[in-house]
C-alpha cells in the first residue's frame, strides 16, 4: 500500500529529528560535565517525548 504524503512529511520530520540527535551527540564531547548533564535534564522534561509519540503511533495503529 503507498504511503500518504502526509506520512511520507511525517518520515522527513523524523529524519531532522535524528539529524538533530546526531548533532548532539557530535557536540556533546565539548561540553563540560555540567553543561552535558544540564542538556540531558533538557532532553528528558521535552515535552511530548518520543515515547508519547510512538505510543501515541501505536495507539491509533491498533484501533
């Protein structure tokens, strides 16, 4: 079955998500300890996190 575009939008949307997360992990090795552990307290309280995502994903999957 083909994929909607808007499927197909949603797929590019996470490709920039791991670009992003790439990024991060590039840049991560220049920060100091707390810098680091500041920036994962970010990431960790980001607001929907990736699992509200999927299950919200597998939620609607399973309907």
């Amino acid at each position: 079955m083909p994929l909607s575009g808007e499927a197909i939008r949603m797929m590019n949307y996470v490709d920039d998500v791991s670009t992003t997360l790439r990024r991060i992990l590039a840049l991560a090795p220049i920060l100091t300890p707390e810098e680091r552990h500041r920036v994962a307290e970010y990431l960790t309280h980001a607001n929907p996190g990736i699992d509200a995502v999927v299950n919200a994903l597998n939620a609607e999957s399973s309907k």
